[in-house]
C-alpha cells in the first residue's frame, strides 16, 4: 500500500497533474514511515489516514487509469494495488485478519522450488477415471532463481508455463530495450524447453491475468496492442482477438522450436472455479499425451 501511494504519487508528478498540499503532506508522512509490525498501531493509523487522503483524491484517480497503460515495468502498479487501496480501512484495522480473497490478491513472489502432493479426482472435476497422484512444482521466476531450475527437470510429466497478458507492452526488467512479454515470457519458455531431458514432455501455456488484460485494452482502445504489434490487424478495442492473436504468435514462436505438444488456457488465477477447471484440464491433457507418447492410445 505504502508503494502504491508512492507510485501514484509519481504518476501525478510525471505527467503534470497538480495535487493538492494535503495529499503532498501524505505523501511525505507515508514516505517518513518505518512500520515493523501490524502491532505498531499508532503508524499503522498514521498510514490509514494519509494512504486515504491520497486514493480519494481525483487527480490520483487519474494517475491510477494513467498506471494501467505504463509501459515501464519499473513504474507500472502492483495488478491488484487498487484492490487493497479500497480497503484501507478494512486492513488498517487492528483487529484485521486477511479473507481468502485477500490472501488471493496479494502478489508475492515465488522463491526457490516448492513442491504441493496432491491427489486428482476425476468425478469433482467431472470426468471420467480413476484416482491419480501429482507432484506440482513452482519454481521462481526471477533472474537469479533461473539457474536452479534444472535441478527440477528430470521425470516431468508436463510442463506448465504461466504468461502474464497485461506484460504486452512492458518493458522487461533485465533488460528495458526489450518486451516483458517477450523477452521474460515467450524467449525464456523457449530456452527452458531447449533442454536435453524436456524434449517430448508436454507443455500447457496458461496466458494469464485476463481481467487486468481487458482493463489494459479497455484503458486505450484506439491502439490496444498494435503499437507492440503492428502487424495486428483485428480490431484495437477486441481483448478477444487480441489474445487470439498473442495465443498464435506464441504458439508459432514455439513450432520453430521444436514439435512438441502443447495446449493453450487463457486464465484469471483470482478466480478459484476457473483455476480449478482448467486444472483438471491441464492434468487430463498431460495424461492423454503421455499416453500417446508411449503408444497406449
């Protein structure tokens, strides 16, 4: 919250938009705060009234519909920072206990491998079959977590790559001449399935952050994704087509790799039914190509 304020804040600055004394007075008390703990309730009150002195004010509205159309990845929003900004009293409260909701809405990297046992029932997800056993590993994503990766490789029965949407047009943060999406996602993708021991497994791209995606288009709709894209030629205001067309530049990207198979999900992670369906998917998509792969269907 205190980054987001600081942000929006920045935002107003960059493109001129003149803010109030009172709200620049916030700005600095929330800047001067050390917070240790959700027990230090006399700066966590400090916080509430300064964090809401900002989001209320118009011009910082304007700085946020501005963030959703930034291109630096450095300056962009946190996706769900204008969720917690609308509740700050709620968390500011010290009696707060975060919801599901909120736990799903925060964003916390993943760091190192962390692997979750778990058993499918083909019936909850409707479908026919028996009882099976998975191992899911998340790996993180960062630069310096990359070289551990390999350490995972061996045994897979799929791989699953998750690609944010809404990164079209960012910058990537190794390297700010390139696409995030790009760059971070499509390039990197290619350079993990180039290894010895993944050749032949199957691989699920989830295309991610769908909701932030259609704020994105519906934020600039007379140019949409053809600015990074030029050669789009659907319509600039259409988050359908334009996914659509991410989906099969991506997909072709990875047919001049290799010929492996590979399935599409365009996903909103937030949305536990959608995650759940599409992983039952996933985990019978896996199955089936495995099972062709060893010629027993």
């Amino acid at each position: 919250m205190i980054d987001a304020c600081q942000k929006l804040v920045k935002i107003c600055l960059k493109n001129e938009l003149e803010l109030p004394p009172d709200v620049m007075s916030a700005a600095d008390r929330i800047r001067s705060l050390n917070i240790q703990s959700p027990q230090d309730t006399e700066s966590v009150q400090a916080l509430k009234v300064a964090a809401n002195t900002i989001w209320n004010n118009g011009e910082i509205k304007k700085a946020f519909k501005l963030s959703i159309i930034e291109t630096s990845s450095k300056d962009a929003m946190n996706a769900n920072d204008d969720y917690f900004l609308g509740q700050i009293d709620t968390v500011c409260d010290p009696a707060y206990s975060p919801s599901d909701n909120d736990l799903l809405m925060m964003r916390r990297s993943t760091s190192g491998a962390h692997s979750l046992d778990f058993a499918f029932d083909p019936i909850q997800f409707k479908m026919p079959g028996k009882l099976s056993y998975w191992t899911l590993t998340d790996v993180g994503g960062q630069i310096h977590e990359r070289a551990t990766w390999y350490e995972e490789f061996n045994d897979l029965d799929g791989l699953i790559f998750v690609l944010s949407l809404p990164d079209f047009d960012q910058t990537s943060q190794d390297n700010r001449s390139a696409n995030k999406l790009v760059e971070d996602g499509v390039n990197l993708m290619l350079q993990v399935m180039r290894a010895d021991n993944l050749q032949g497994v199957p691989v699920c791209v989830l295309l991610n952050k769908k909701d932030l995606f259609i704020r994105k288009i519906a934020a600039n709709p007379t140019v949409g994704i053809k600015e990074v894209f030029p050669e789009y030629e659907g319509k600039t205001n259409s988050h359908g087509e334009s996914i659509q067309f991410i989906q099969n530049f991506i997909d072709q990207e990875i047919s001049k790799e290799t010929n492996v198979s590979k399935t599409f999900y365009v996903t909103t992670a937030t949305d536990t039914e959608i995650v759940k369906n599409i992983l039952g998917k996933v985990v019978e998509n896996i199955t089936n190509q495995n099972l062709q792969h060893a010629g027993l269907i």
